[in-house]
C-alpha cells in the first residue's frame, strides 16, 4: 500500500513538472512563429518545433498575432524563426519583426512552409496525410517529431500531383500513408512513393493506437496528452509523449486496456478542446468514461498560459482543426408485417457516417439493428427484428421509442437522437434480390480488394480483417450487380503484407437489397483471401522464373513452334528432287 502510494506521488509530481513545463514558454529556445491562416502549415511547424526542443508560437487573429510578435522578441538575441504561408493572419507581421532589431532572426517567406520543414529533416521518412482530417495530423505530430519525419498533406487525391513529386524528388527512404487518404489514391498514384506503408484500419482511434505503439516502441512514456482531435493548442505535441485520441461522451472500449498494457499511467488534458465546435461541449466527458475504465489514470487540466511579465494567466490559444460534418435526419418508421421487422428510414445530411439503431416497445421489448455505414447525401432503410405483431391495433402500431447512434468513426458512435414514434404504419414490403459472394480476393495490380458476387440486386457492407495484429474495417461502396460483378474497395498493402493476407479468413458483412435506398438482406460469415498477381510480371517487374504458368506456357509454346520447323525440314527433305 505504502509503495502504491509513493509511486502515485511520483506520478504526480511528475505531471506537476510537465504542467510547469507546459505552462511557461522555454527561456532562450528557438521560437518557431508561425503567420498562417493554414492549419496545416501550424501542423507542419510544430512538428519541427517539437523535433528540436523549439517554443511554438501561432495566432489565429490579428490581436494575438501582434501580441506574440512584441512578447517572443523581447530578448533581443533569442533566435527566432518566422514562417509566413500563402495567407497570412498579419500580413505585416515580417515587417514588425525585423523592426525589434532581433540579432538572430530567420525569416522563410516565398517557400511553401510544409517544405521548408520537410528540408530540415533527414531523408528517412515521409508521412503523407489527408489535409481534411485535422485528428489524423494531431495523431501523428508527435511520433513525426520523434522520428523526424515530415508532414505532407493532400487536400484532394485527384490534385496530389505536386505533393507526391515532392515527396518522390526528395529521395526518402519510405513513406507512411496514415488515415482515409491511404485509400482515396490510386495504385498509380502510390507507385511514385518511396517504400510505401499504411495505417489505415477504419477508424482514428485504433489508428491512433497503432501510431502511439510505435511511438512507443521508441521511446516509452508513462505521460500522454488527451485529446479530442477537433482542436489544437501549441503545447500538445510534444515529442517526449504521444498523443492519445479520446471522443466527446465516450472511449473506446479497448483504449483502457490499451493505455494499461502501454503503460501510460497519467496524461494532460486541454481547457477549450472542444469535441463538438458546433456546441462548445468540452473533452470532460469522454475522460470521465476513461478514467471509470482506468481510475488509477492520474490526469490534470492545463487551464492557461503563463507569460513572463504577464501578472496572469492568459486564456489557451486554441485553432480548430478540420472533421467531417455529421448530420443525420430520421424521417419515418413502419413496420413490416411478414418480416416481422422495423424498418427506419434515414438520410445523411452531412459527410460519411456510422450508425446502428434500436427499437422499443412497450409490451413487447426492444432490439437493435447492425452497424451501417451511409455515404453523403445517401438515404437508407435500417432493419430493426423485432416480432411485434401482438402490438397491432387497428393496422398500426400505436407507439415506439427510438434511439440512434452515429458518428463519423466506426469505432465509436458518440451523437445520439432518440425519437418518439406514433401510429407506425405496417409495411408488405417483400424483396427479390438474389446476390452472394462467390470469393474474396486482393489484386496486387489494383492493390485493393474484390468480391466477386454472383446474382441480381444492390450490396453494399464491410470487410474485416486482423492483418499482424492490427484490426483493420474496409467499407464496401453502394453497387448494383447483374448476373456476376465485382466490388472493389482500395487498399494498400506492402509485398510482407500481401503474403501475410493470403489464405487469411476475412469476416464478411453484406447488405444487399433490390432497391439501393433498401438494403434489408444481410449475410454474414468468413471468407478466405486469395492474392492475384500480375500474370506478366514478378513483384520486382522483371519476367517471371522458369516453372511459373505463365513461363511454362511460353516455353511449351516455343517447344512446339521448333519441333513444327524441324518436323517441315524433315518432310522436306524426303520429297523427290528434279535436276
């Protein structure tokens, strides 16, 4: 008990010093000052800044930006570094600075800030990432800055252009492909980059738990910083602690194990990082769910900011990151008769999500549907079993409550809308859709998975597999099939890889329907994976060895072609000859 209560002591002493740290802005380092309306040239630049044991500094407006100014160059030989993207907070600000008469002051101004930083690394590693992600960039900042590995964003795949020139003209080593972005390019695209690698698994959060063990792996830190990923403050990135992802009201379910097994025993929490900028609603939340998985997590709030000749703390300076928009709208429910099933109707309003619904009523009791995933713009209907047919009265169901989750994570849905239905009309729906899959395989061409399906109708679903350890959930795109078709879904994956996932068995969870707003038949089960190569080439693009099919057929052709000329010589040469 005494040791317990020493080593909490420590923990907690130790957090007070990472507060202190945090708090107040390093005397006489490098100041890193960016002017950038840009979220991703402040990423890019606190990447750098942690790498080097730097003090970041950004504004996100004017005010701020000429407070900073004056406060980071009071001390006129403190080396400063002044980084100005395309669009500036203020457009002046190079201007003030050289006016303090600062003695070691750097200013980059023509150059694109995310390469500037990109030339003061090694050429190790490149990190590719999708600027549209704001938690997939605040994921990685740390691990980046211990590795010393660059931040190259892509706004839109079909313009990727330029960046993956500017990775392929730099001459790494490898390239990491973290997030949505990894299936968004095509295989052409990824053949530009060095040693291609991915973590994509589906969802942020266990992709943040791949890049925290890996962080580990290189250094181990027994502090974390908790974030929501929706917001960014200065201090969070930090390349002695990695960043840990944690969601508006709740965790997922295996982070406390996680953390536990990592041994992560204590973290800091930002004041102003909010979950959900529409509502303000704060990160509490979801580190209270934590820490009633993981109550021995010892966790303190940095409130503000303490300044030097400052007689108080200042507010966080806080820039919100860019996330999808998640808005569902619930339209109708009835229920049908033959099915014996609910069937909610619903549309997305706003970018990808997740959902799954449940149904009660009253009498007779309450079930849930499966997890879908629903594109922009898309409208569905979601089937809810539920034998409810002693509720009927007068060709209706007279009340039912319910209630749907949904986010834009596979991993946790944290919105929650309970809806309160009366009078459901019943439904005779009846569908004639006759699709199932026929085999599961990866194209090493395409570098993405195919179903082959056999039958009529629309599917769409998921694909799950464990691949070294690393759970992974691939979205199978909306698809009408005749007869026999394929659903492809991109995914890359290295040559280890490719061996590793062939013969694995896959879980498999299909929605098929007869109208694609009414995917009402689901199948489940295992398939294995079958890996299909190039027939032309090897992996290393040269011919293929003796004994392969298609080196065979060539050789048994060539047989044949010569002993066709020797056996025309022969016949030949017994015909009569006239002089």
């Amino acid at each position: 008990m005494e040791h317990d209560t020493m080593a909490r002591a420590a923990r907690l002493a130790g957090l007070w010093m990472s507060l202190l740290l945090l708090a107040l802005p390093a005397l006489h380092a490098t100041t890193v000052l960016v002017n950038s309306q840009n979220y991703e040239d402040v990423m890019a630049a606190s990447v750098y800044a942690a790498a080097n044991g730097d003090t970041l500094a950004f504004a996100i407006t004017p005010a701020q930006a000429v407070f900073v100014t004056h406060y980071y160059t009071s001390v006129k030989t403190d080396p400063v570094v002044y980084l100005e993207g395309s669009k500036t907070i203020l457009p002046n600000m190079a201007t003030l600075l050289r006016q303090t008469g600062l003695r070691n002051l750097t200013v980059v101004q023509g150059q694109p800030v995310q390469e500037w930083v990109a030339d003061q690394f090694p050429r190790k590693q490149a990190i590719l990432v999708g600027g549209g992600y704001g938690q997939d960039a605040l994921s990685l900042a740390p691990y980046a800055a211990l590795t010393k590995s660059p931040l190259f964003f892509v706004d839109e795949p079909s313009r990727a252009g330029p960046v993956l020139d500017a990775i392929a003209s730099r001459g790494y080593a490898s390239t990491l492909i973290y997030g949505q972005v990894a299936s968004q390019l095509t295989p052409e695209q990824t053949a530009k980059l060095p040693e291609p690698q991915t973590i994509d698994t589906g969802s942020r959060y266990t992709n943040n738990m791949e890049i925290v063990r890996r962080f580990e792996q290189i250094r181990p830190a027994r502090q974390a910083m908790f974030v929501s990923g929706y917001s960014f403050e200065k201090s969070m990135v930090d390349a002695s602690y990695p960043i840990v992802l944690v969601g508006r009201s709740s965790v997922p379910n295996d982070l406390a194990d996680f953390l536990k097994k990592q041994n992560i025993t204590s973290g800091v929490v930002f004041s102003g990082d909010s979950t959900d900028p529409s509502q303000q609603s704060s990160i509490v939340d979801g580190m209270a769910s934590l820490r009633a998985l993981y109550p021995e997590l010892a966790v303190f709030i940095k409130f503000g900011e303490g300044y030097a000749g400052v007689n108080q703390a200042l507010p966080l300076m806080v820039m919100p990151l860019p996330s999808p928009t998640v808005s569902l709208q619930v339209l109708n429910l009835s229920y049908n008769v033959g099915a014996k099933r609910f069937e909610l109707r619903v549309a997305n309003a706003g970018d990808f999500i997740y959902l799954s619904s449940g149904v009660f009523v009253s009498g007779v009791g309450s079930a849930d549907s499966s997890q879908i995933s629903l594109a922009p713009n898309q409208t569905t209907t979601v089937g809810i079993p539920l034998d409810a047919s002693s509720a009927i009265v007068s060709g209706h169901i007279p009340a039912a409550d319910v209630t749907v989750n949904y986010g834009e994570d596979a991993g946790l849905l944290d919105n929650v809308d309970t809806v309160s239905f009366t009078n459901i009309p019943l439904s005779t729906y009846s569908d004639n859709s006759t699709l199932t899959l026929v085999r599961v395989t990866y194209s090493s061409d395409q570098k993405a998975f195919q179903l082959q399906m056999q039958g009529d109708g629309w599917v769409s679903g998921t694909l799950r597999f464990v691949i070294q350890g690393r759970p992974v959930v691939l979205d199978l795109p909306l698809q009408e099939i005749h007869g026999a078709g394929i659903v492809q879904v991109k995914y890359l994956l290295s040559s280890d890889e490719e061996a590793y996932v062939n013969g694995l068995a896959a879980d498999y969870f299909l929605r098929t329907g007869s109208r694609s707003d009414v995917l009402l038949r689901e199948q489940r089960g295992q398939s294995p994976v079958a890996v299909s190569r190039p027939l032309a080439l090897a992996d290393n693009g040269a011919a293929l060895p003796a004994g392969s099919p298609p080196w065979a057929m060539v050789c048994i052709g060539v047989v044949l072609v010569v002993g066709a000329l020797v056996a025309v010589r022969y016949f030949l040469s017994r015909q009569d000859s006239f002089e």
